[in-house]
C-alpha cells in the first residue's frame, strides 16, 4: 500500500482525524493498520462513524409537535410586539398614569 492511496483514504474518512487530535490513535498506527489490511477490511468499522444525514435527523422530527411549537413562539411575539408597540405609543404620547393621590398618602394608609 502506497502513501498516496493511504492519503486519499483518509480524505475520504476523516472522521480518523478526531482519533489522532484525542490522542487515541496516531496516524503513524493508521498507517501500519491500513498497511496490513488494507481499506476493506473490518478493523476499520470501529473507526469510521458513518457520517450524519439530515435525513435521519428528519425522520424524528414530528410535524404536529413542530407546528405546535412554532404556533407557540408566534404567539409570544406578537404579545410581545403588541406591547413594544402600546409602551412606545404611551412614550410618543406623553401618557402619564393618572394617579391622584394625596402627596401625604402613602402604601394605601
């Protein structure tokens, strides 16, 4: 086995590179192994992760609960948009409380 096809397997798993930055492996240890039995052997399914797809993440996402939430976060913007708007109306506005008190009342005494 060459260095150049041992090259071009790594490019084409690079999940092996997260064993040598963890210490787990060197690429020195990659290389014998690949030396000894080549790329299609079983050693390798323990190092190679099959990489992630979206489809798989997909598959869980339930669309009813996803709408439910969605639904939810819309709600709580528009309140809170509802508000942002009255506070600054109020603000544009110059509204004040209207609160008579007397200055001598204090807490509802």
């Amino acid at each position: 086995m060459s260095k150049e096809s041992f090259k071009n397997f790594v490019s084409q798993n690079p999940s092996l590179a997260t064993y040598v930055e963890n210490d787990t492996m060197t690429w020195q240890k990659f290389y014998e192994l690949y030396d000894m039995y080549g790329e299609s052997d079983e050693i390798w399914q323990k190092y190679l992760k099959p990489s992630p797809k979206i489809t798989t993440f997909l598959d869980k996402v339930d669309p009813d609960n996803l709408k439910q939430h969605l639904d939810t976060a819309k709600k709580a913007l528009d309140i809170f948009s509802e508000l942002a708007t009255k506070t600054t109306d109020n603000i544009n506005n110059n509204v004040k409380p209207n609160i008579e008190r007397p200055l001598s009342k204090f807490f509802g005494d």
